[in-house]
C-alpha cells in the first residue's frame, strides 16, 4: 500500500462505491457485490442482519437506504440521546444516519458525510422521500471534515476507516470536531497479522475494506496520539465467517476481522 499513492487509492474506494450507488446493487458487507462468491449472494436484509442490525433497525428505513455495506452495527455501542448532535463518517446510501436520526428525535441533529457524489445523492434522495427532516448529507473526504471546531457529540462510522491512507488525520480531525466529553462509536476492519505485500497492494482488496486495514496496537497508537482517552478496541465474535463471504477462498480472513472502537475526548 504504500508504493499506491494516497490520491490513488482515494480514486479506487470512490470508483467502487460510485458504482454500487449507480447500479443500485447490494453488496456482501463492504466487498464489492462481484466479490459475493456466485449464485447465492444473500439479500441486504440478511447481511444487516448478519453484521448486528435487528429487525427494528431495519423496519423504518427508507427504501433503498440499506445497501448491504458494512461490518458491524455502531448504534450497538454508540448510545446515542436525544438532542445529540451526531457525525456519521463515510455515510454511504445514509442507512446510520436515519437510524441515529431516529434516536436522537426532532431535537437532536444528524450530518453524514461521504466523498462519493453518487451516495450522496442516494442518501439525500432518500431522506427527501421519508421526510426526514433532521438529517443532512456533506461532500467531503473524511481526513478533512466538513464541520466546525467542537460542535459534535457522537461520531459515528462503519467500515470506513480503514479505507483511508491518512488513518491518523482522520481520527485527528474526529478529535477537532467532538465537543469535549464527546465520543467515538466505530465499527471497522482491523488487521490482526501482517499482511502479505500482495494484499496490501491488491487494489480490489483494499477496496473492498481489508487490505488497508491497521492491526489493533497501530489504532490505539493513532488514537492516543490524536488526544482520546478511555480506548477500547474490541474484536466481533463471529466476524471472520462475515469476512470470509466478502472474498471466497482469498483467506483473508486469516489477516482481519471486525472491531469496536470506541473512545473519549476528555
């Protein structure tokens, strides 16, 4: 990964997702919807489910919203109030945000930023349609947010991270925009052994949220030095079989699994 340069890699994570948007296919968790093996590519609904999202979740979203993307639930750990302000990084088709929308009520307010034009099309679309009027939706890339100093209490994000080549200005950046006591409530990819050079430099794989993976000990480092405090990174038991469906018989599951990450701008 690092012989790819940073705008590279940017352009590859926002050509997939672009695509996914445009031809409104569901995808296996975060791998592209060609990685999904053949023949019996499960529903969004299913792969929700698999990943953490009850049936509650999903039973008043807008139409179209899940895409199937993503590794984990974030609202499972996030405990999110009403009134709170919250930031939901790589929004995608918006399917966290109205979910955190719904939790923090006409009080609260919820800003989902993505840098693929496409997704936020979608997401704006789909907020329109339902009515949901506080939630709205940011261009920009997440190692430079589009919000201002110290005005977020929850920052949200699934699967996103580890797309980035910046991982370190991105949760820099989350520590400029949280209110103080504010907090992170992340699910991610994290590597748990180095991976093989071909991997890392496997642009199919790193788009699709492995091969740019950080292992636990660098996450809590780039945490640590962004200013949090009260870290916890927390593998998701049963998370390798999710990996394992992305990209059949790649093993990547024996480099990564899916994580909590959570921590506290004190």
């Amino acid at each position: 990964m690092q012989s790819m340069k940073d705008d590279e890699i940017r352009q590859a994570v926002r050509k997939n997702y672009g695509e996914i948007a445009k031809s409104g296919a569901e995808s296996c968790g975060c791998s592209p919807p060609a990685c999904c093996g053949d023949g019996n590519k499960p529903s969004a609904e299913d792969i929700s489910a698999r990943i953490g999202y009850t049936t509650e979740d999903l039973a008043d979203l807008p139409e179209g919203a899940n895409m199937g993307l993503g590794c984990g639930n974030p609202h499972a750990i996030a405990s999110l109030q009403g009134g709170e302000i919250v930031l939901d990084l790589g929004s995608g088709g918006g399917i966290d945000c109205f979910l955190a929308a719904k939790a923090v009520g006409r009080e609260g307010r919820v800003i989902g930023v993505d840098m693929t034009p496409e997704m936020l099309s979608k997401s704006r679309e789909y907020a329109e349609k339902a009515r949901i009027s506080n939630v709205e939706f940011r261009l920009g890339e997440i190692e430079h947010i589009p919000a201002a100093d110290s005005s977020i209490d929850v920052i949200m994000s699934n699967c996103v991270i580890n797309l980035s080549p910046k991982k370190s200005s991105v949760f820099k950046e989350a520590f400029r925009v949280l209110k103080e006591g504010g907090r992170l409530a992340i699910t991610d990819v994290v590597a748990t052994a180095p991976m093989p050079d071909d991997v890392k430099e496997n642009v199919e794989l790193l788009a699709g949220c492995v091969a740019g993976a950080a292992q636990i000990d660098e996450l809590k480092v780039m945490l640590e030095e962004a200013g949090f405090t009260n870290i916890r990174i927390q593998p998701i038991a049963g998370s390798k079989e999710v990996i394992r469906g992305w990209f059949p018989e790649s093993k990547i599951e024996d480099f990564v699994v899916s994580a909590t990450i959570e921590a506290v701008k004190a």
